[in-house]
C-alpha cells in the first residue's frame, strides 16, 4: 500500500506520470467530486470505478469551488482533509483538485481512458464527455446508491444534534 502523501499530486505532476503509465498500457480512469464527508455511497462508487481500469484518479473541487456549488455552510471539511480520506482508500491510486465549477481542464490534461460520474448524473449532462470520447475513451456512470447524499447526512446532523 502506497502512503496517502505519495498519491497527491497537482494536476502538472499527474500529467507526466499518467503518460508514462499509458505507455506502459494502463488504462487510466478519471472520476472527481466534492467528497464533502466521505460516506458508503461514495466508497462503494470508488471501488466500482477501480474496477473499470488500472489507475483510478480522484479530481477533488477545491474549498472555493465547492463553495460556489454547495453554498457558503459548504465545505464542512477544508480540500487538504479531503484529499488525504480520499488518498486513503485503497482504491484510489492519484488524487488531485481543481478551482474551476467544473474539472473540464483536468480531463483536457490527463486525457483519461474513461471519464467516470455517478448515476445521478445523465450521459449528456457529465462534463467532459465530448473531450474524452473524441480521442476514443469512454464514459461511465456508475448506479446512484439512494439515501447516501453528503447533504443528508448533514441534514440529519443539524437537525439533530
């Protein structure tokens, strides 16, 4: 098992070991999101996604961008933290961030083999799509577990306690 600090790394640093992974034949896929507090849901969606490639990168919106997409109570947990649980996982093999709403650069750098978003989201909707599959990659969503939602759990809690 690899350190959690060995799997950081900006985007720039992942570009060059992504190409020479591919040249070695992995296959790479690519998922991101806010990762506010990690829940079964997203554990389950992580190690689905593992097993549709060789290399998993897990892109993370930074505190701002998060922020502009969840409102100003969000992110309960600041990017660093974030990206350290999520580093964590064994399935996980990079993990980056981005402060862009979306991580559409990221992918135009990395050029994964296969984009990867949550069946919440609907093919024509997953930021993207069109760049990775113009070069011949795919994209996949993965089945929505109902009821494992950040914004729940964090509901129940302010509710509750």
């Amino acid at each position: 098992m690899r350190l959690i600090k060995n799997k950081i790394k900006s985007p720039k640093k992942l570009k060059k070991i992504i190409t020479r992974l591919k040249k070695r034949g992995f296959k790479v896929a690519f998922t991101n999101g806010c990762f506010d507090i990690l829940h079964y849901g997203h554990v389950s969606y992580l190690e689905k996604a593992k097993r549709l490639a060789d290399i998993l990168i897990v892109a993370l919106n930074s505190d701002g961008s998060v922020k502009r997409i969840k409102g100003k109570a969000r992110p309960v947990m600041k990017l660093r933290n974030r990206m350290r649980i999520i580093a964590a996982l064994e399935c996980v093999d990079f993990v980056t961030s981005f402060n862009q709403s979306t991580p559409l650069e990221v992918i135009k750098l990395l050029k994964p083999d296969i984009l990867i978003k949550g069946g919440d989201w609907s093919q024509d909707s997953i930021v993207g799509k069109d760049i990775v599959n113009s070069y011949g990659g795919n994209v996949a969503t993965i089945p929505y577990i109902k009821g494992q939602s950040s914004t729940k759990f964090i509901k129940i809690i302010n509710e509750n306690y």
